[in-house]
C-alpha cells in the first residue's frame, strides 16, 4: 500500500487539477521553437554521405546508426527511406560529420576491442558454420561533447 505521503502528493495534484479546471490557478507555460521537420534524402543522397563525407562500409556505418546492413542497403538502393529520428541524425551527420566520427572512436578501456573492431575474424561456429565476428564501439559522452563543441 502507498505511504501517506504519495497519497498526499496525488491528492494536491489534483486539488491543482480542479482548481485550474475551474478557472482559479493559471499553468506555467512555455514557448519553445521546434526545428522543422529534416527534408528526405535520395539514395545518391545517402552513398555519397556515406562513402565520401564519412568514408564507411555500409557494415561500420550501420553500426554507427545503430541500425542493420540490410536496412542501410534498401536506404541506397531506394527500397525504402529513412524516416524519423534516422532521418534526423543523418542530416546531423551531414551538416557535421565529426558526428559519426566520434561514434566511431575508441573509448576507455575498449581500445583493444575497438582495434580489434577494424579487422574482420572469421570464426568457427558450433555446427561447423563460419560468420564474421566485429567487437562493438563504444563512445562517451565526452567524446560526444568535445567533438560537437
């Protein structure tokens, strides 16, 4: 059961509540601009970002995204488009690839993983299957600051 004092706090909330629902308290507002909403990018758009702006594979640069090969490929092929936060963030990238840069720097105690990272290990799998293993990339929030200041 809920102590006295969350009951308390529900309660003033909404003595609040009523009181600004009939008339008697004024809400604390506020004007924000929201930036408008990022234009699409044409596949040309996206490879040449990617190859020349950033300088990637599609693999490493789906990392950066956190997203899939498979879903950076239909963007280059024109199957499907970036929408949303992808859309937003590659338009980031655009205007300031340091951006991704840093996403793809090693941080702290990952350098060997993230050295590791760049080179491509083919390893056996349990049935004899063979896939490509990559150690992740981390990146600080410090990192993140620095390279956006």
């Amino acid at each position: 059961m809920a102590d006295k004092s969350s009951f308390e706090k529900v309660r003033a909330g909404l003595r609040r509540a009523i009181e600004h629902a009939g008339g008697e308290r004024a809400l604390t507002t506020r004007e924000v601009e929201l930036p408008e909403s990022p234009k699409p990018l044409k596949p040309s758009q996206i490879i040449r970002l990617r190859r020349q702006t950033v300088g990637v594979s599609q693999a490493v640069f789906a990392k950066a995204l956190n997203s899939s090969v498979q879903t950076v490929q239909a963007w280059e092929q024109g199957r499907t488009k970036p929408s949303g936060p992808a859309l937003r963030f590659l338009r980031l990238i655009e205007s300031d690839p340091r951006i991704i840069k840093v996403l793809l720097k090693p941080s702290g105690g990952r350098r060997k993983a993230a050295k590791r990272a760049g080179k491509r290990r083919v390893v056996q799998g349990a049935q004899g299957s063979r896939r490509i293993a990559a150690a992740s990339v981390s990146v600080s929030v410090e990192d993140l600051a620095e390279a956006t200041s």
